[in-house]
C-alpha cells in the first residue's frame, strides 16, 4: 500500500510541476493566478516532505 500512495505523491508532484512550467512558459497569458501557484508549491513541498519521512517511519515500524 505504501508503494501506491508514493506513486500517487510523486505523480502529484509530476504534475503540479507541469503546471509550474507551463505558467512559467506562458508568463502573463497563464489562467493561473497568484494563489493557485502558491497552492501548487505547497503541494510539491508537502508531498516532498513526506515521501522523505514515509522511509524512515516504515523502518521504525520494522524494528
């Protein structure tokens, strides 16, 4: 089950990525506003966040 979700982060990353890159490329012509872009950071963060603790807690859980 573990592997599904980190799939599901990492492809959550993936994709709020693309959208940064795309804004980034459109420059002012972007439909993002200002929030929608901070949403999507906050996204990457927090999903980057977790993927680097999930490891760490599974091996605690182990032992």
């Amino acid at each position: 089950m573990t592997t599904s979700i980190q799939s599901l982060r990492s492809k959550s990353i993936r994709q709020a990525k693309l959208k940064l890159d795309q804004h980034r490329e459109l420059g002012a012509q972007s439909p993002l506003n200002i929030f929608e872009v901070a949403d999507l950071l906050d996204r990457i963060r927090f999903s980057e966040e977790k993927m680097n603790e999930e490891p760490q807690g599974f091996a605690l859980i182990l032992n």
